[in-house]
C-alpha cells in the first residue's frame, strides 16, 4: 500500500506542521498487512478541534483492542495544505501511517455541528472519493457518519453510505464483523449495506425514498424494499462502567482545545430544557461508578503526563457522588494536577468544589439563565428562578469571585421585547448584589459580561416545530439588549457580546433540513465554502448564491411554524424520547408550565425503554 508522508519543502511551508504528521504519545502502531479491516476516523475540522474529541478517543482505543482492526486518524487540513494538495494531486492520508484514505475499508466522520458539513465534502474531496455515495465503486471506502447530527442526518444523505445513529460502543463491532465476513464471502457494497441496515441503530439512505406535497413538506418516507425496516432506534450504551474507555488517550505535540484529561462522570440529562437536543437525545441519565472513575483519573494522568483533568457531563452537578469524587481529585491536586469542573449549577457545593479547585482571583464563573425573564425562563423549562440565581451569585462574590459570565438566548419561542429588555436588567442585579458587600471584602470592581447566541429549533426537542427570525429579526433584539444595558446603574460594570446572525440562518436551515438542502452544501463547497465555522474563513455571500443558483428557499425551512401533524425528516428516527412527549412538552411551552426535572417526578418522555436510566427509579 502507497503512504504519503509530505515532502519536508511542503511541511516547511505551512502553518503547524504537527498537525499532519502523527507519532503522538499513545499513537497505536500496528502492520497494516495483519489485519481484516482499515478504519480512518475523521473529525471534519482542523487537527486542534478534532484531537480535544473525546468520542473519538474512546473508538479509537475499542477498534485498536482488536487484533483484526487498525484504526487510523485524518482531520482537515487547513486552507494552505489544501490548496497544495488540491494543486499538486496529493490524496488525503492518514496520520498513523500515511496510507491514502480512499484505500480504507470504511471513513468514519464524526458529525458534530452543522457547520463543519462542508469540511465533510473538503475530505472526501480531497480523499479522492467521489461526493456522492450513488457514484462510489467497489473500491470506495464504505462512508459512516456518526455523532450529535445524525439526529437528522438527511442534509448529508446522498453523501454517506449510511450512519450509525446513537452511542458507538454498542453496535460497531456487529458491523465490522458482518463487513470481514461478507467480504470473505465475496460480497459486493450493496450486499454489505443491505445487510447492515438490519443491525439496530444503523440507517442507509439509499435504500429509502422521501415524497413531497405541493407545498413543499413531506408527503412520505419509506424504505424502497420490504426487508429494509421503517424505523432506525438508536443505540445507547446503558452499562457505562464497564463499556471501553481510553485509558491512554492520544496525546498532541501541538496545544490543542482541550490540551487535558477528560473523565466523563455520566451521560443524559435530568433538567428537560426545551430547546436542548442533547439532554433529550442521551436519555436515559447514566452514571460511571465512582470506582471506575477514580481508577481512570490515575491511569490517564500516569499515561499522559497531563496536569488537568476535566469532569464531562451534560450537568455534573447532578452526578450522584461528586463531593467524594472532587474530594479525590483533590488529593491530585496536591500532586500538581489541575481541575476543571464544567456545567455546574451554581449552588453552595458547587462554589466550594470550585473555590478549592480554582484559583478564585483568576477565573471567572459562568451562569447560563438562558432568558433574562422568569416568563421565558418558564417557558423553556430552565429551572432556574431569578431568586436561586441572585443568591448563587451572592454566594459566589462571598467566596471571592468578582467575574461573571452569563449566557442567553435571542430569538426564543413566544419573545417580547419586555423579555429582551430583561437580560441587561438581570445582569445589572447582580452586579447590585456584589456592590452589597462591604468595600474592604471585595477585590475591586466587578465584570459581568453578557452573551447572547441566537435561538435555533433541533430535532427531537419540544421547540422543534418552531419558527425562527429572520437575520434582520435577531439583529433587532440585539440592539434592544444593548440600549437597554446602557440604561443600567451599573453599566460600567457590564461588557455585552452577541453573535453574528448569518450563521444561525445557516445552522437552522441544516438542523432541520431535508435531502433537498444537500445540494446547496455540494454548491457551497464548490464556489470554496469550508471551515464555515472559523469567522475568518465564513463567506455568507457565497451561501448566499449557493441557495439562489439551487432554487432552495431558507425561508421555508427557517420561518414557518411545523404542524404538528407534518412528518419531518428526522421522524423514521426512534431516540427514546417519544413524539407525544415532545408535543405535550410544546404545548406546556406556549403555556408557560413548568415541567419537574426527572428526579423530582418522572414525566413519562418514553426512556425507560432503556432499562437501567434513572427515570425507572420513578416508574409505578
């Protein structure tokens, strides 16, 4: 087999070279020639983002455990090595070995936000795969799309093989299994992805066919054969104690985003906020046993060398044995290891887990209210009232904070500018309650900076059949936040940021796009859109043709309300939380009620299917 390695004059002339070479600490070495199956794991963005990935790190280390798999990684490279090798003809390659990617057995690309779709054809493009699964030879790669966005993968239909819909430790070695044997067989593509659409959780595109209505929606979506099941269920690992994990994670010669351990403490969510795919989506709630975890907090840290480790969970706060974990880790941090502890809500254990593990001078604390109104806090179902956030806030500049960040959304359900005016108004009382304290205990003015991001419906949330604003509209409600900041006592205080609105518009159309919308991703990438997600690389005016020369209308898929009898393209996909739920969860929405978190009361979303979730605990 061919490798690649770059010639020494191309590596001098791009920017960190570090990130095509590979030979990192824990780089997983192996023949090539003695094993039944290659695998290139892709992170569709450049080697920094893709290298801070947990998931891929933990199928990375469970495909390398079999003696028969070699499991390779590629990500995208930046604009200066692309246009070499678009130029000089240099296939993309792998970084174990710098084998071509078209010669794998399967391209693994993990989908994680909608606007690295265009780095998903920047690969295959420069793989020299054609784009569309209907035109790959027996030759081809086999192309598997998994992660957050296959919750609707129909956008990136016509340009994988098939996708692999939920949690990888559970079904992937089914699949490569059936692959060794089919291919011993003699089998060809389609027989492979014929018979691999009956594994549960895996889903091939080609072998169904959407319909549609004059108007533009849905009309049917259905398998084109009768062996070809009508509904893909997830998959979700319910034993996270003893499902794989990498105990010697890959580590980079370069900084990267999360240049750290990470230990993932559980999976799920109890809070059901309205408009959050993942605390939907990874239901039921899991947890790692405190055992387990303490045991890969010192194997990781021995194996890396890192000196911080990160908790990952959706809310850790809500992780049943968190004091004695953070009592553990502390014991670390007499040895020079460093804590991070995200997604806390702000309570007196958290502040004073934080207060031991921080340095309080330096660091600054993060509120995430959402809204700025109770009413639109009700609305999506945040849990949080202005009192428990006042109180969390005075507790914090107690114990020594002086730093906060808040984040909001613009552009949510149901909105008035009252609602709007609300989030500078929030931030001003909080910044009252720390001028509370007497001037000789505090470190000097307080900073509150506000974010604002802009509001886009996901597929399986109770906001899912939602409107969005058009650009202009979130434009708007940013300038009524900053005139109302400037209104504010304390406003020199105060530092507001907001997002631009062009890539919401964008995000929104692929969130809950349908097959139609790819062929606008095909032209995006055409006139040079990639790493659409980098401001500096954005080009809204190309998108902006792309969607006129295809005939592709953003307001369809934007600004109109679902009903709530429309099939949507992400309908023939079983997540666990079920489509009544998701309407009885909208229409509490438009009313304003409250719904209990699941330890409080079990609200009946249809998890429990997945025996062993903390829900069950509540079931009669």
């Amino acid at each position: 087999m061919n490798t690649l390695a770059l010639p020494d004059e191309i590596l001098l002339s791009i920017d960190k070279p570090a990130r095509y070479i590979g030979n990192e600490i824990n780089m997983v070495k192996k023949d090539p020639s003695t094993v039944a199956v290659r695998f290139a794991m892709c992170f569709p963005d450049v080697y920094e983002i893709g290298m801070s990935h947990l998931g891929i790190q933990i199928l990375y280390s469970m495909f390398n455990q079999r003696e028969d798999v070699y499991c390779e990684r590629v990500y995208s490279p930046w604009g200066d090595l692309h246009k070499i090798m678009k130029e000089r003809q240099i296939p993309l390659f792998t970084l174990e070995t710098q084998s071509p990617v078209k010669d794998m057995d399967f391209l693994g690309i993990t989908i994680q936000y909608e606007m690295c779709y265009t780095n998903i054809l920047q690969v295959l493009d420069l793989s020299q795969i054609p784009l569309l699964s209907s035109q790959r030879g027996e030759g081809c790669p086999i192309v598997i799309g998994g992660g957050p966005c296959t919750y609707n993968p129909e956008p990136l239909a016509d340009f994988f093989d098939l996708f692999y819909i939920g949690e990888g430790e559970t079904r992937y070695d089914e699949l490569l299994d059936l692959y060794k044997s089919l291919r011993e067989q003699g089998g060809t593509r389609q027989e492979f992805l014929r018979a691999a659409c009956k594994l549960p959780g895996i889903y091939v595109p080609s072998l169904y066919e959407a319909t549609y209505q004059e108007d533009g929606t849905i009309a049917s979506f259905q398998p084109k054969y009768e062996d070809v099941p009508a509904t893909v269920e997830k998959e979700a690992e319910m034993d996270l104690s003893r499902a794989p994990y990498p105990e010697k994670p890959l580590v980079p010669y370069i900084k990267v985003t999360q240049d750290r351990v990470v230990l993932e403490i559980q999976r799920g969510c109890i809070r059901g906020c309205r408009f959050c795919q993942a605390g939907m989506v990874y239901r039921p709630t899991r947890e790692r046993e405190l055992s387990v975890l303490k045991q890969y907090a010192q194997e990781m840290l021995e194996n890396t060398g890192h000196e911080e480790i990160s908790l990952s969970s959706l809310s850790s706060s809500d992780y049943s044995h968190l004091p004695e974990l953070v009592d553990f880790l502390m014991e670390s941090k007499g040895q020079g290891v460093n804590i991070s502890l995200p997604s806390l809500r702000i309570d007196a254990f958290s502040l004073e887990a934080m207060g031991k593990v921080q340095d309080v001078r330096k660091s600054s604390l993060t509120f995430a209210p959402e809204a700025g109104s109770q009413r639109l806090r009700d609305v999506i179902n945040k849990g949080l009232t202005e009192e428990v956030i006042l109180h969390g806030a005075g507790l914090a500049f107690e114990g020594g904070w002086q730093k906060v960040k808040l984040y909001f959304m613009l552009g949510l359900p149901t909105e008035t500018e009252e609602d709007m005016r609300e989030i500078p108004r929030l931030a001003d009382k909080i910044a009252r309650r720390y001028y509370e304290i007497p001037k000789d205990k505090r470190n000097g003015k307080c900073q509150i900076t506000i974010s604002t991001s802009f509001f886009v419906p996901k597929p399986f949330t109770p906001l899912q059949w939602a409107p969005m604003c058009p650009k202009e509209g979130y434009l708007a409600r940013a300038k009524v936040v900053n005139e109302e900041m400037k209104a504010q006592l304390n406003r020199k205080s105060l530092k507001y940021n907001w997002h631009e609105a062009d890539v919401t518009v964008l995000e929104g159309v692929f969130a809950r796009g349908d097959r139609r919308v790819g062929q606008v991703l095909q032209k995006a990438y055409e006139k040079g859109c990639m790493f659409d997600a980098w401001t500096e690389c954005f080009d809204n005016q190309k998108w902006m043709e792309a969607f006129q020369e295809t005939g592709v209308s953003i307001d369809f898929y934007n600004l109109r309300q679902r009903d709530l009898d429309e099939i949507l393209p992400w309908d023939f996909i079983r997540c666990g939380v079920t489509k009544e739920f998701l309407k009885r969860e909208w229409e509490r929405a438009q009313n304003g009620q409250v719904t209990l978190n699941c330890k409080e009361a079990c609200n009946g979303c249809g998890a429990a299917s997945y025996q062993g979730g903390v829900c069950l605990e509540h079931q009669n």
